[in-house]
C-alpha cells in the first residue's frame, strides 16, 4: 500500500528539523496519549476482572453456588437419601447438608454479641478452599467432634478469644419438653480462626459440627439447606436448570449464587464497564491530538506539499503521506501501551508488593485487607478489543487531515506560502 517514496517522505515529516519542533512535539505527546490511554485501559480492566473473581469468590466459596431449601418451615428431612439424588447430576462437586441460625455469642472473657453458626460435616468444611485458604490461626484439622469451633479472626478478636477458649452458644428462645421457653446453651472450643477480608463473615459467623449444630438446634434427623458446589460457577445457570428438573414437583426452593448476589454482581458488573467508558475518553483525547498534530504538519508543509505535486506526484501519494504520519504515531503508541499495558497487568503482583514496600504503609484499612491481595486476571478477548479500538480510532483521526493534504492546489499553495 505504501511505496518507497511515500515512507521516505513521511519518515522526513516526522522527524523534528529546526523551526518545526513544535509539531513534532505535539505528534509526541499524542503518541504518548495513545499509549497511557491503552496501556491503563488494559490494566484496569485486568485489576476490575481480578477484582470481580475474587469478590465472587469469597462469597459463594463461603456460601455454595447453589442452595435448596424447604419452601415452608425451616427443616428439610430426608435430606441424605435427597443429597444422594443431587450428588449423581453432572457439573455437581459438593453437596453439603448445613443447618443455620443466629444466636448470642458469650466468651470466658466476658466478651457478648450475635452471631450466625453454621453446622457443616467437618470434612466439607475443610474441602472449603475458600475457608482452608483463609485460616489464620488453628487449624481445620482439629475440627470435628461435638464441641469444637471455627471462628471469623475479626469476631475472635472483638470477644477476646484465644486458641482452646470456650465459646458458649445461646439459643434465647428454644423450647423445652414442656413446651417452655426457655433459653439454651451450649459450649464450645476454639481450635481455628479464619479471615476472608469480609467484615460481615469475618466477624459474625461461626462453624461447629454438623451434629452438633441438629442437636442445639433441635433439628435431629434433618437440616435447613443443601448447598451445592458446581464445578464451574461461571456456568451454574445449566446445573440450576438441571436442579429444578430433578426436583419438579416437590416442595423445595432453588436459588443460586447469581440470584442471591444479585445487587453485589450487578454493581461489580456496572463498575467495570463505566471504568472502560471513562478511559476510553483518553484514547479518544489521544485521537484528537493526532488529528490537530497532524492538522498543523499538513498547513506546514503546504508548500512541500505543492511542490511534490508540480514533480509528478498524485493526490493519492500525498494522502498516503500523509496517513503514514497519521498512523505511525497511533498505531505505535497503540502498540507501546499494549506492551506497557500487558506487561504490568501480567506482573501486578510483583509491582504491587514493591509499591507496598516503598510506601510501607498499608493502602487499605484492615477490614479491606483482601483488596491488597488483589489478583489481576487478563482476559485475552478484552485486551483484543482494546487494541482493536486504539487502532481504530487511531486509523480514523488520520483520514480528514490526509484528506485536506490530497486536495490542495499546488498553485494556490505555491502563490500563498
């Protein structure tokens, strides 16, 4: 597409001799326009898409992707013969019979408050990846039994609790033989705490064994929930469906991880996507430059311009030129902030711990400890999308100005420069 002589003389226009500084000045900062413009979209949406796996992560990793439960009531009997029938349906991982209420929470200490205990079989518990990356003291391994606990670290520390404290449990209503009521309780001891970054799970919710939990909770031979982990989250929409089918007609209710998180995914969603809208205005800006730059190199070189077209050289030839110029600042500041862009969204970590180090100070508050640990997931679709657009646009701001340069009048150009 482009000859010799037409790369020869863009070459010669881009480059800064004495008197034109300034447009090769301009051409630069467009170039570097273009570049931080991609280069931050690309690691924005790597962080965004970072940020956005790991939220859901920690919530239905804690919670289970999918969750079946007794229309009315809150016990769900039969629940084995009914985790067997689910455990057999494809993309299933896990079926886990839990019960769960709120409580009061008391400590040897004299540390009160509510929280929301959990009984699970203590071998799914640790099966938890989220859970079992996320122990901070204790460990999992000495869960089990009928009086043992698992703590969220932030409500350990509110309590004043230590590894091997009791931590008694009271039921403020429970019903006696009688048919009294009365308050229950029960105690426990601390052989773990965890911490997922979360405030409302790090200090509010505890873990004791699933008999353990039937048994305060007068729930003998049954549970309040199956809670169900899909082999890939991303796609639970099918094994849901699946769900349904196999339990037409029956007097359950089945939510998944999408429906329950709604509002939290939805805005997760909405942020990422008005994230890319506002950066996307920089290579747009980027592009503007390009087109001004490109504008004042076109009136400079009127006369260059007329010249060329008295030796032979065709309206075509110019706008060639003229788009080469146009398109070797876009298209290489394009290219340099796809480098840029990849090269630090690919080695986030690396960079972020060595921001760390040099501020030596914590970005965030301790409750938000999790987003210091922020993964950065580039998706290969976006980032092609990204340098799509910056070559695009970069494309585009160089056609009206190569334009108006194809249609000069040699002689009115030679008359007036």
């Amino acid at each position: 597409m482009f000859g010799p002589f037409e790369r020869m003389v863009a070459w010669r226009y881009l480059r800064a001799r004495k008197g034109e500084r300034f447009v090769s000045v301009t051409a630069a900062f467009s170039l570097a326009g273009i570049a931080l413009g991609v280069a931050a979209l690309i690691i924005v949406m790597a962080v965004m898409n970072g940020f956005r796996q790991d939220l859901v992560g920690r919530i239905i990793g804690l919670n289970g992707h999918l969750t079946v439960q007794p229309e009315k009531g809150r016990a769900l009997p039969g629940y084995a013969s009914l985790a067997a029938r689910l455990r057999g349906l494809p993309g299933i991982e896990q079926v886990s019979p839990t019960v769960e209420g709120q409580v009061l929470l008391t400590g040897e200490s004299g540390g009160a408050g509510g929280g929301v205990v959990r009984g699970i079989a203590p071998e799914e518990l640790r099966a938890r990846r989220t859970i079992a990356r996320g122990i901070r003291r204790g460990s999992l391994a000495e869960f089990g039994g009928e009086d043992t606990v698992v703590v969220g670290l932030r409500l350990a520390n509110r309590m004043g609790l230590r590894l091997g404290d009791r931590l008694t449990l009271v039921l403020p209503q429970a019903r006696g033989a009688d048919f009294s009521v009365a308050p229950k309780q029960r105690g426990f001891r601390v052989v773990a705490m965890f911490e997922l970054g979360m405030p409302e799970y790090d200090g509010r919710q505890v873990f004791v064994p699933l008999g353990a939990a039937q048994d305060f909770f007068g729930l003998p031979e049954a549970v309040s929930q199956l809670e169900l982990l899909v082999e890939d989250p991303t796609q639970v929409a099918p094994v849901t469906a699946a769900v349904r089918a196999a339990l037409a007609g029956q007097p359950f209710r089945i939510a998944d991880w999408q429906g329950a998180n709604s509002s939290i995914y939805a805005a997760v969603v909405v942020e990422r996507n008005v994230m890319f809208l506002i950066l996307t205005l920089i290579v747009v800006v980027a592009a503007f430059n390009i087109i001004s730059s490109l504008t004042m190199l076109v009136k400079d070189k009127g006369r260059d311009i007329a010249i060329l077209r008295t030796m032979g050289a065709g309206s075509g030839a110019i706008l060639r030129i003229f788009l080469l110029c146009g398109a070797t600042v876009g298209c290489g500041g394009t290219l340099i902030g796809f480098g840029l862009g990849l090269g630090i969204a690919t080695n986030f970590d690396t960079l972020r711990a060595g921001l760390l180090a040099l501020q030596g100070t914590p970005f965030f508050r301790p409750e938000l400890l999790f987003l210091t640990q922020l993964p950065s997931v580039v998706e290969p679709r976006e980032v092609i999308t990204v340098l799509a657009m910056g070559l695009g646009l970069s494309l585009l701001a160089t056609l009206y100005p190569s334009w108006r340069a194809a249609r000069i009048d040699p002689a009115q150009a030679l008359r007036h420069g």
